[in-house]
C-alpha cells in the first residue's frame, strides 16, 4: 500500500502523456524516475495509471535503499546547453547559418523550433 509520503514523493516527478501516432494510443512516461512507459486509448486513465506507477517506483526504491533520481517536475531552464557534434557537422552548420545571415545560435533555435 502506498503511503501519502511516497504520493507526494512521486509528485516531483514529471509525467507525460502524449498521442502517439505509430502505437495509435497514448503513451504515458515518467522520465527521470523510471524508463518504460503506460500505454492506452484513454488518456485519463494513462495518467493514473502512471501516477500509480511512479508511486509504486518512489516504494521500490525506498524499499531498496537506493538513491532517489534528482526531482524532474517544476525544473526550470536556464536556455542555454552545449551540444557537442562532428566537426564536419559544426561546419555546415555554420557555413548555412552564415548563408542566411544568421549566427550559427540563431541557426540552430530557429531547426530546434521546428523539429
């Protein structure tokens, strides 16, 4: 049985339920917490179903001993990472940014922005 510390525990934890084309279903995720995913016609019930699992998660791990994973909900970002790539990429991606007249930053938000 899940206690209300474990409900509040797993309450700091991201979830996610999104539609999925491909598996025609929704697919619920916790990420950070645990990897896997619920799957099902109702989104609703997708999201119980991951809340339930995520406090099932909070208890495995408490009853392990184990570390619990930094909290994922309410992080903020500070909108800005580094991403590391082949230096043949860096290059054409700065050789097209600069022939749009872009920075390569600007380049690179502007692909992010539409992926």
């Amino acid at each position: 049985m899940k206690t209300a510390a474990q409900k509040i525990k797993a309450a700091q934890y991201l979830k996610i339920v999104e539609w999925s084309e491909a598996d025609e279903c929704f697919i619920g995720r916790c990420p950070g917490l645990f990897n896997g995913g619920i799957h099902g016609d109702d989104e609703a019930h997708v999201y119980q179903e991951l809340c339930n699992a995520a406090e099932e998660w909070i208890a495995i791990l408490e009853d392990s001993k184990k570390p619990f994973p930094k909290p994922t909900a309410g992080k903020t970002y500070s909108g800005k990472f580094a991403v590391r790539v082949a230096p043949a990429l860096h290059q054409r991606a700065a050789l097209k940014a600069a022939s749009r007249g872009e920075s390569l930053n600007q380049f690179v938000a502007h692909a992010l922005a539409k992926a």
